[in-house]
C-alpha cells in the first residue's frame, strides 16, 4: 500500500512545489493539500495521513498549534518545512523526523522522504509487535523474555533526537548497536559513530522494544540483531560477541533470559 501524505502550507507555490517533488515517488500519494492550521486537522481526520509535510507559520493556527490539537492516535509523522530556522529545537521536542529550512533542493527534500518511508514502513513490523506483546500479557505470569519490570504497553520509540556540536538530528533506533551507562547519561554506539545522550540508561530502555533490545549487564543494553555469538569462559565469565567484534560482558543471571529471548526471536 502507498503512504498516504498531506501537505499543509498557507502558500500555494509551496504547496505545488512539494506535491511536484513527491509525484517522482510512487510510494506516496498525496491525499490533501491545507492552506491553514484548521483545514490541516480537519483533514487528518478525514483522511488519516501516514506522512505530513508541516509549515510553521500560518494565519490562525501555527504548525505546532496544529500538531498539540491532534488526536495523538491519529497523528501522522511530519516533515517541517519552513523558511524560519528558529524552530528547529521546538520541531524536534514534537519528535518531527526532519526539518527541511526553504529554500531546500531536490537532494535535501529525498533524503527527508527515504528516511520517512522506512520508518512507517518499520511502523507497521512494529504495530504487529506490539500486538504480540499485548497478547503475551494477557497470560497471567507470561511476560515477555528481557521486558523490564512494569513496562507501559507505549508505541515503542522509533527515533532519538540527538544534540550534539550545534547540531540536531533523528537517530533511527534500528541503527544502535549497543548503549552503556555514562554515570547520568547514556553512550549511544552506531556501526559508525557514538553519540551521548542525556538521559539514563534505564529510562532509553523503558522506551525501547523489550524484543529487541536487551540488558545482558547493569551498565550494557544491546540490540539482538547484532548478537553473532554468546560465550562462556574456563572460569564461568559469560560474555556476547557482537557482529562488529565488540565483546561485551554477559551477567550470570542475565544469560537464561538472554538465551529464551534468543528463542524466542528465531521462533
């Protein structure tokens, strides 16, 4: 199915210009266009949009007027698009994918777009997850391998919005590696990078899907894709080896459940 998209700015050459750049991609359809704030949540209602590329100011209601009056179960993603770059912190604590300053070319607008169908199309493997879990739950005594205790049955996050040098960018959760405490901060590990992140190791983790990512230490939290193998030493250390030759301590009492989660994956 194609991504349904709506496109919400008060000035019509802006408005043509990225239903323009879009008709390139046969992925996405334009549902509706918005010249104002009202029409917008009148028309994400109507039409339940996956995807919407929001400008900021419009007479009325602002983009983020906008966005705080929106049901947030019917919230679709959004792509800021506007000529004020004043905004950029504000978009990002809205959780926005991306914030595209005018004038932007055709290059800068894709990037954007890419970003925003592979995380709606994770969306839809995450919904079914979720139900997973739900159905899980509802078993007395039968949580799921690795969950931490009293996790929230929440959308489970997609992205981290990363601060660092003056610049402000959305990591996709699927590209950590693994993370490790940092007294009060958290280290983020892609394959390419490290990044830090302000808040604790424990609070990432209530965010993040149990099923994927586990805790094998107090201080140490890996995502199971990038396990390659779990190894026990003479004198019963147990450690994980990643798939990027990062070796990784494994706690005594971590390894059962680290070994029914892996199960429970390949199943």
């Amino acid at each position: 199915m194609k991504i349904r998209a709506l496109i919400v700015d008060d000035e019509a050459l802006a408005r043509q210009m990225i239903r323009s750049l879009i008709s390139a991609d046969g992925e996405i359809e334009v549902v509706g266009e918005c010249s104002s704030g009202q029409e917008a949540i009148a028309a994400i209602k109507k039409f339940q949009p996956d995807l919407m590329f929001l400008d900021i100011q419009m007479p009325g209601l602002s983009g983020f007027h906008v966005l705080e009056k929106v049901d947030p179960q019917q919230m679709p993603y959004v792509i800021f698009i506007t000529a004020y770059s004043q905004y950029a912190v504000k978009a990002f604590e809205f959780h926005a994918l991306d914030y595209l300053l005018k004038p932007f070319d055709k290059e800068r607008f894709f990037e954007s777009v890419n970003r925003a169908k592979k995380i709606i199309r994770q969306q839809g493997l995450s919904r079914l997850t979720e139900e997973i879990i739900r159905m899980i739950n509802t078993v007395p005594g039968a949580p799921l391998p690795g969950a931490p205790e009293n996790s929230q049955l929440e959308p489970f996050l997609q992205q981290i919005t990363i601060r660092e040098g003056g610049r402000i960018f959305a990591l996709d959760v699927e590209d950590i590696v693994w993370m490790e405490a940092a007294n009060q901060y958290t280290r983020i590990h892609t394959l390419t990078a490290s990044h830090l992140l302000s808040c604790t190791l424990k609070t990432v983790q209530s965010k993040l899907d149990p099923g994927k990512f586990f805790r094998i230490h107090r201080s140490t939290i890996i995502h199971v894709k990038f396990i390659h193998e779990v190894r026990t030493a003479k004198n019963g250390v147990y450690s994980v080896l990643l798939t990027t030759g990062k070796c990784l301590k494994l706690s005594r009492s971590r390894r059962v459940v680290l070994t029914d989660l892996l199960k429970h994956c390949s199943s």
